[in-house]
C-alpha cells in the first residue's frame, strides 16, 4: 500500500513510523524542519489526569512505549519523573473538589495535598493565598526533540521517505487513489493521511473532503530566571486548577505561561508580550516570586475541534482520506497510542487489541459529518472531564476514532 502522509510533525512523523514496515510511506512537510510550527514549540508532560477520558485513555496507551521504547529507537530516556501539582486558591475550592474526584476515577494515586504540603513541593507559593491542591506522582516530562527526532529516524531506517521543503499543491482522486502535487513532482498514493496540524482543514478543502472546523490556537510561553539559591530543579509542574497559568522547572530556568488558547489563523506564530505579562502578574499573583525579566518568550500552534477531541480516523465521505489531527495540547503524550491506533485503522481495518480493550474501538457516535463538531453534554468550555463516559464505544465515530477504509480495502 502507498501512503502519503501530509505533515511531518508529532503526529505525521509518528505516524509514519508506525505503517512504515508495513506500506509504501512518503511524508510530506512544507517546511525545512519538521515539527517547525507546534511540535519543536512544545515543552509537554506527560499526564495522565489533563484533557477528557478519551484524551486520558490515550495517554494511558502511550505509557508504556513512553518509559521503555521498542529496542533502537532512542539512546537516552524519553521521559523523566516530575510530578504535577495543581493549586487552587480560596475561590477555587470546589473546583478542586470536584477535579479531585474525576481525577481519581482513571488514576487512583492522585491525591489532595493541603497547602502547607503544597508550598513544602512548591516553596515559592504564597500561603495566604494557596489553599491547597492535588497531586499526580506519576507524571513526567517528555523530551519532545527525541521522540519527534527517534520517530522521523525509525520512519526512515523502515523505509520511509520524508521531503521537507515538499508543501502539497494539489490533492486529486484518480482510479486508484490520489494524486498529490507539489512545486517539484507530482506523487501518487492510495491513502492520504491528513497530519497537518494547524492546516488539516485547508488539506481537506484541497482534498474535496469537508472540513472538520478545526482552530489553530496560540499557546504562550517564556523562560525566567527561579529565585536565586532555589532548589527549582526538584519542583513539580504547578498547575493552576482552571488552567489559567503554569511554570515548570526547565534547565537552570523555570517555563511559564498563561495557559492561553487565541484563535488564530495558521501562521508562523509570534507571541505576544501582553500575554507573557499576564501570565507573570498571575503567577506573581499566587507566588512570593518576583519575576524581573524574561529570558526568551515564543508561541506555538495548537489545534483543536469543538470538543477539543481528537480526529483519528477515515472521513466518512472522502474515499481513502485519514483524519490525524486536532491533538491540541495532548498530541505529543498521547503519540504513541495515536500513531499505532492509526496505523491499525489504516492497515487492518481495526484498531490495535489492546486499544480496544482500553475503549478505544470503532466507534459508531457519528454517522454523519454534521456530528463531527457536536459537543457532550457535560463538556467544559476547555474540554476537561465530560461527565457522560465517552470511552463507550457507541461515543466514539467515524473521522474522530474509527471510520471506513477506502472502498478498495473493503471486503
């Protein structure tokens, strides 16, 4: 089988190491680096209490390949303890309350930690402000360039072919499959596989397949010096309950944001230096730090649907058209289980067995195109924690987890 993979970021590199041993792969990247717009802006940790239970089930998945990588694939870890600590302020009581227990639901050792215990992880929050917070021992940080770099390289050494410099022009059907056009050469292909982020929508449009809605967002952050003397190194990820703020402890630095999400259209994003001052005076907020200048600042793409779901799966009008996108602030965490569920999907028909054990099979939600946008009730405006159980297979659909393959791969 040939497949043209359109995107060589997180999602597309991992994707492609995935269906490489098996077809036929050829990744198309516009720009001179892969990863260049979201993948190489990200400083991800990897936590299994962040997005909604599919987003979670999807960590969960990833885990294991995460802390102990198929042999050859990477030299050094790819993953690091440093636990995460959300906090809450007075206001923020019940919503610490109410997290607590959804956390717990998917991940027994989470626990509350009151404030004195918050500030012993956390010296530098205030105590008249924090009052307390809950605590996710098992989170870690992910080195983001050697997955991506790992992912491109076992790609490659399994036959793939990875252009960059290679935007894609023209999408067009043929008898066969599709024809893919670029300034330089014109490809052909069975399957398309549409990873590419922030433009997946404008690759449908070109593609004639109609477009899932998705929202490029700009995602803020900046480095700082810790306060001198400070043990930051050993500090978890503070979290703000709402998701309003973070920092994290990043080399001799610690890393913030304001955890914002601007809608923007897909750019080489810039940051903003009104959102790197609302992001210190809320810290500072909920601190004794003073921060007094910024090392570096930058801005990253993040992608998301209504829902803030993922969209993994064939699109049910556009024959042999496969959806890999909408992984917003969960792409890189979630990869592993995203690539292989893929990969499955594309290759067999089905989704790996342990995948779908987990409640990650075909799914049947969304028979139609019009339900790809459609929200849960229960869904939060940040898409955290829907109420309704979402891991049921009759919740899952077509062009989100599941879908039909090309007609030539039918029975």
């Amino acid at each position: 089988m040939r497949i043209a993979i359109i995107g060589g970021g997180i999602a597309g590199a991992s994707a492609a190491y995935e269906v490489a041993d098996r077809a036929d792969v050829t990744v198309f990247e516009q720009e001179s680096i892969c990863g260049y717009h979201s993948t190489g802006r990200s400083a991800a940790l990897f936590t299994e209490c962040y997005g909604d239970s599919i987003v979670r089930r999807l960590a969960m998945g990833s885990r294991s390949f995460l802390e102990e990588p198929p042999a050859g694939f990477v030299d050094e870890p790819l993953v690091r303890p440093r636990s995460l600590l959300f906090v809450g302020t007075g206001s923020q009581e019940p919503a610490l309350s109410a997290s607590l227990d959804e956390y717990r639901s998917m991940v027994p050792t989470v626990t509350p930690v009151a404030a004195d215990r918050a500030r012993e992880l956390c010296p530098v929050l205030d105590p008249q402000v924090v009052v307390g917070g809950i605590l996710e021992p098992g989170a870690m940080d992910i080195d983001v360039h050697a997955l991506h770099l790992a992912y491109q390289r076992g790609a490659r050494d399994r036959g793939a072919r990875i252009l960059t410099d290679a935007a894609v022009t023209g999408l067009e059907r043929t008898g066969t499959g599709w024809m893919i056009r670029t300034a330089a050469a014109i490809h052909d292909a069975e399957v398309v596989v549409n990873a590419a982020g922030a433009w997946a929508d404008r690759v449908a449009t070109m593609a004639g397949a109609r477009p899932v809605g998705l929202v490029p967002k700009r995602r803020t952050a900046f480095t700082f010096r810790p306060p001198e003397g400070s043990s930051h190194q050993r500090w978890p990820m503070v979290l703000d309950i709402d998701e309003h703020w973070y920092f994290r402890p990043e080399g001799v630095h610690l890393l913030a944001s304001p955890a914002d999400e601007t809608p923007m259209d897909p750019c080489d994003v810039r940051h903003d230096e009104a959102d790197v001052a609302l992001a210190i005076e809320r810290i500072e907020a909920v601190t004794t730090m003073s921060i007094r200048s910024v090392e570096h600042a930058w801005a990253g793409l993040r992608s998301f649907v209504d829902d803030h779901r993922p969209v993994n799966g064939w699109d049910p009008e556009a024959d042999g058209f496969y959806w890999l996108a909408g992984q917003g602030g969960f792409g890189i965490k979630t990869s592993p289980a995203m690539a292989r569920y893929a990969a499955g999907m594309i290759l067999d028909g089905s989704p790996p067995s342990d995948l779908g054990a987990a409640g990650l099979g075909r799914g049947g939600r969304i028979g139609r195109r019009s339900g790809l946008m459609g929200r849960d009730p229960g869904d939060t405006a940040m898409g955290r924690q829907p109420k309704s159980d979402e891991l049921s297979p009759q919740l899952l659909g077509p062009a989100r987890l599941g879908g039909h393959p090309p007609r030539a791969q039918r029975p």
